[in-house]
C-alpha cells in the first residue's frame, strides 16, 4: 500500500441509483472528459470513482481530483491525477485548500493534469471538482474550466435548478450534453471538524520524514516569494512559520511538501522543514496555508499570500 497514493473503497452500504446506472450508457457513447461538479456533500467524489470502477473494464480510465480540500489524489492544496488501478500518480501544487483563493492555479493545474492523463494513454478522464459552486467567483471557475477542457459530459449533481447559474452557459452548446442527478446519501458526509482531520492526517502523510534545511534558490525557479521588504513589513520570521511551499520537478508538476521557516535574502535561500527529496527540486512555490509539522493548521497568514 502506496500511503501517499491509497486505493480509494466505495462504502460497502452504497445503494446505486438508478440514475448512475443510465448515466453509464451515456458515457460509454460518449467518451472522452466527463466533469462533475456539485455543492460539498452530494456524493460527487462518491459517483466519480464508482463512474471509474465501472468505465475501467473496457477502457483506461483516469481520475483528476480537483476538488483541493478534500482530494483523493495527492496531498491537499492541490490538484491530482492517477489511473483507476494505479499506485500513484501526479499532482500539480495550488497552495490553498479553496480554489476561491487561487483560481487560476486552480484552473491551471486541472487543464494540465488532464493533458497529461491523455497523454500517458487515459482515453477516459473523470474530473471531480470542490464544492465551491455559489457567487461570482465560482461561475468564472466553473465555466472557464467546462470551456477550456470541452466535456463530453458534464454531470450535475444538485436539486433541480439549484445550479443552473453554472450550466445556463452551455444550455445552446450541442457539443456538451449536461446531466442532472439528485444528491444522493452515500455513507460517506463528513462534517467540518470530520474534514479538518482528513486534511491534518493527507498534510502529515506527505511531510513525514521531514528535516530542517536549507534550500538554495539559485537556478531554482521561484513562484510567489514575497520581496525583502513585504516579508520584514510582516515581521520576521514568525508570521511566515509554517507557510506550506510546494517543491518542483522540472516540468513544474509537485515533487513534494515542505513548510517554510525563514528566508535568507542576502544568501537567497529559504530555510524549510521537508522531506530529503526537496533538494532535487527544479522550483519552489509559496502557498497560502501555516501548517504544524503534523498537518495542523496554524492561524492566520501574511496579507502578501
């Protein structure tokens, strides 16, 4: 068992309605993407990997888990991608467990994510997403990710006309058939504090094995790092303790977590607590959460992130 990558089980009291089976048939005369999108607790994530365990016998099937607080791909703040029977996967570093926060890395990271599933063979991908779904900045989300990625399907999971603010937009595109499901109880809602736990436990797993080092910058690419005079304004070096930091393969995709301690301007370099693997890092991003090396969050953040 991959404990960064674990296979995901259905409940065992899971009733199938009637309306996943149809929605199969459809999927099967209509392959390609399929994007399901959804308020928090309606048995999104619950219907996209059933959809995959159904898909993956005449197909490769993979899942892109987008939804950055509660992703069952990869560590939290991020959005994931991996074959049904895969051990692991991707993952592409957001640095926020809300896409309300960051968008367009949210968006970005979606996209790309998908391509690379198709590229390494998927002719299947079933994009689950947040349940950031009411107000201006969910409509811009959600309908530039159905526009960018161009679904074959796109699964809504609501009460009738509860989310027609995010599908009215595609209601005249014939190349996007929309579907309608009710929310349905799968064994499987959370609530608040059952969350938080979740995303402590996924944020532990993923900085277990961590160390206090240096990280040089130099020939190192950098995203979001605050400049000498923002980070002493805030002060130094407490209120930037903890500040998750997302280290990079080459090709800008995550390689792992670390935590940031201090940054040395006059050496240019950050002082992190993370696992070994962070000194092969090609670049590092700053995100937005304060994390305790055991996954807990720690209040507040500076007003740059």
């Amino acid at each position: 068992m991959n404990d960064k990558w674990p296979q995901q089980q259905l409940s065992s009291d899971l009733i199938v309605p009637a309306e996943w089976e149809q929605l199969i048939d459809q999927a099967r005369q209509a392959p390609g993407r399929l994007i399901i999108i959804g308020n928090t607790d309606v048995g999104k994530s619950t219907l996209c990997w059933w959809l995959a365990e159904q898909l993956a016998g005449d197909r490769r099937v993979a899942v892109v888990d987008a939804d950055l607080g509660q992703s069952r791909v990869g560590p939290p703040a991020a959005v994931g991608w991996r074959f049904v029977d895969a051990n692991e996967g991707e993952f592409y570093f957001v640095g926020d467990t809300t896409p309300a926060r960051r968008p367009a890395w949210c968006l970005s990271g979606t996209v790309r994510l998908v391509q690379r599933a198709e590229a390494a063979g998927a002719q299947m991908v079933i994009i689950d997403t947040s349940g950031y779904v009411q107000g201006p900045g969910a409509i811009s989300l959600k309908t530039a990710k159905i526009q960018l990625l161009n679904p074959a399907l796109v699964v809504v999971v609501s009460q009738p006309g509860h989310l027609s603010h995010l599908t009215s937009p595609f209601a005249r595109d014939d190349r996007v058939s929309i579907v309608e499901l009710l929310p349905v109880g799968t064994g499987n809602e959370k609530t608040r504090q059952d969350r938080q736990k979740w995303r402590q436990q996924r944020f532990a797993t993923w900085l277990m094995g961590s160390s206090v080092q240096w990280l040089s910058l130099a020939d190192r690419a950098v995203i979001n790092l605050p400049s000498a005079e923002q980070y002493q304004a805030v002060g130094d070096p407490e209120p930037w303790r903890g500040l998750l930091v997302g280290l990079l393969t080459e090709d800008n995709l995550g390689l792992c977590l670390g935590l940031l301690r201090a940054i040395d301007y006059n050496d240019s370099r950050l002082l992190l607590t993370a696992p070994r693997a962070a000194q092969q890092a090609a670049g590092v991003h700053l995100g937005c959460l304060r994390l305790e090396p055991d996954g807990s969050p720690i209040p507040g953040r500076p007003k740059y992130v």
